[in-house]
DNA sequence: GCCAACGTTGGC
DNA sequence: GCCAACGTTGGC
C-alpha cells in the first residue's frame, strides 16, 4: 500500500465536505499540473491518504482512502486531465499542522514542506507512521 | 493583502 | 529548444 497526501483549501472543498458524501467518496477533480496527474495515475485501490487543509486551518485533518482508479476528470473535455475517487476513512483526532510538521525533524524531506504546491503528493511509510502518530491516530 | 516559488505559455 | 513573461498557489 502507497500513501500519499491531498491538499485542498477547505473553502473549495472540505474535509467536512467529503464526509458528507460517505462511502461513495468524490472525485478529487480540478487538477491541473501534470506530476499531481501523474501521481493520481500511480495509486491503487486502497491507498491512503492525509487529507489536507491548505490557506486556512494549514493542518493534516484527516484520513481518506482511494476508492475509485484514475480517469477522466469531469470537470473539463480535455483528455490530458485525470483524478482518482476518494472517501473519507477517519478524523484526524488531533489536526497534525503545518508549524508541527516544519518543526519535526523527521519530516523535514517531505514534500509538503519542499515544494508546498503539489496538490497531490507521495509520503513515506515512515512520515505517514509519524503524523499519524503525532495526530494521536492509534490505528493505522 | 503581499510576495516568493513554481509551472506553463509563447515568441524567437 | 531556450528563456522571458505571466498566472497561480499558498504561506505569512
């Protein structure tokens, strides 16, 4: 199993949002750079996820799962652009946030601190064990 | 609201 | 194929 990392700012598209659409999950559309493309390409049913709230609460929220393969993105014609669906698993028991993140120095090669753009980014096992870990995530 | 970083576009 | 210009993202 891979694990990777989704950034969304939660006035567009919440954590509460996708909860509320249950075990259906949604797409995550809209993406347009191709290495996050590309990275949606790589993941599997069953891969997981940190959820992600970027410029307002800027914290790990919490925990989805992949759900549906990549394929066309709805949101527009161009057949370039792809996204995989995603359900919400878990609540972060504790938001794991930016300042924390930056601050541990067993994070510090992750991409969310490197290149803070990527929408759709890989992480290690060992920086998923720890966030989960520093966000009080007993499973998992 | 500002600004730095990054990706993409388009002219040459 | 290079590189400058531009647009967008996201942290502060």
């Amino acid at each position: 199993m891979n694990f990777w990392l989704f950034k969304s700012e939660p006035f567009k598209f919440s954590w509460e949002m996708l909860k509320a659409k249950g075990a259906a999950g949604a797409e995550w559309d809209g993406v347009r750079n191709y290495q996050a493309r590309n990275n949606m390409r790589a993941m599997a049913l069953g891969d997981r996820g940190f959820f992600y709230h970027s410029n307002e609460g800027l914290a790990v929220v919490g925990i989805v799962e992949v759900c549906g393969l990549a394929h066309p993105d709805s949101t527009t014609d161009d057949p370039r652009w792809e996204c995989v669906d995603v359900r919400a698993l878990e609540d972060m028991p504790q938001p794991v946030t930016l300042p924390d993140i930056k601050a541990n120095p067993a994070l510090s090669a992750m991409v969310l601190v490197n290149n803070s753009r990527l929408s759709v980014q890989p992480v290690t096992a060992a920086e998923w064990r720890e966030i989960c870990r520093m966000g009080g995530m007993t499973g998992a």
